[in-house]
C-alpha cells in the first residue's frame, strides 16, 4: 500500500466516523431522549400560571424568613448558578468552612432566635455540586416554626405541608427521603 493509499484511507476513515459519531449518534440520542424523556431531555422545568420558573434539578435561593430555605449554594457569585456548579472544596479542618458554618447557624439563630431544636447539617453545609434543590426533612421541619410565625398559619398546617412533600427514596431503597424546597414554597403560597 501506497502512502497516498494509507492517506486516502485514514481521510475517509475520519470523515465516516466523523458523521457517525458528530452527526448520527447525537442526533439519535437526541430522539430518544426526546421521543422517551422529553420533559426530562429539556431541562425538567418546573411551570407556575404557565410560565417556565426553574429546573427542578436546581435548587433556588430563597432568602426571606417567610419562605423555606435550601442548602446554601457555592457557586459564586452568583448562588445557585449551574454553569459554576462546583463544592466549596472545604475539608473538614478548614477554618473557613467551621467559619462558613458558624455564620450561617448565627443567621438561623436570629431570624428564629426560639428554635431550640438541633440545626439539622444540611442547613449549614452545601452540597457537593452546590447547585441541591432538596433539604432532608429534618432541615424542612425546623424551620416550621419560623415560617408558621412569619405567615401568621398555625405550626400543624404548616408541618403537614412538609410532611406531604416528602418524597421516598429513590426506587424506595436509594438514597434518603427528601423534600424539594421549591415545590414545598410554592404549595406554601397556595395557603398564604
């Protein structure tokens, strides 16, 4: 075989796998995905009077004490921003994380200065991606009392609420229950 042969070869070896890969393969996925997981495929969004409000993939932040609050984001600047999705990549030893942490238990303390009940870590700590739509129900059910004070609803309305947002386990054995704090503080506006 002739360089020129090997040349020919390897040049329509490139553009066939070129087309299969680049053009065929993603094209085909996209259709599956789109024909099986459509709502999924185009970003799990979340619609509220019709109009597209977030993903539920990503959590939102929410900083008034009327609202549940999520876990705290470490993307910067901006919280909660997808395109720096990221952990803080602080060690347990870091001083800046025990600082981080502290700040936050002082905020819960002040705005929610009756709430004896042990902060759960999620309210204090960010996830691995930073970008966590879902607090335990723990996290959920200590700031009841808060959020019922500020609204002026009774305690129960307000912990039922979270109780009929918990969501299982994955396939009911993977993972903890959740609750997904956007969808729990727009069920929350429905009463008040």
């Amino acid at each position: 075989m002739t360089m020129w042969q090997q040349i020919r070869s390897a040049v329509i070896l490139l553009l066939v796998l070129s087309l299969l890969t680049g053009l065929i393969y993603p094209l085909a996925v996209t259709g599956v995905a789109q024909a099986l997981f459509s709502r999924q495929a185009n970003g799990s969004l979340i619609e509220k009077n019709g109009q597209k409000i977030a993903s539920e993939l990503v959590g939102q932040s929410f900083k008034e004490p009327r609202y549940f609050w999520g876990r705290p984001s470490s993307t910067t600047p901006v919280p909660y921003n997808g395109i720096s999705s990221t952990g803080s990549n602080l060690g347990p030893s870091n001083p800046d994380l025990k600082t981080a942490v502290q700040k936050r238990i002082a905020v819960l303390h002040v705005v929610d200065p009756n709430n004896l009940l042990p902060i759960p870590v999620d309210l204090v700590t960010s996830s691995g991606s930073g970008l966590d739509p879902h607090i335990s129900p723990a996290a959920a059910l200590y700031q009841v009392s808060r959020v019922a004070r500020v609204r002026g609803i009774r305690e129960k309305e307000v912990a039922a609420l979270v109780r009929a947002h918990i969501e299982d386990r994955q396939f009911g054995i993977l993972g903890e229950p959740t609750v997904h704090v956007l969808r729990l503080n727009m069920a929350l506006d429905t009463l008040r």
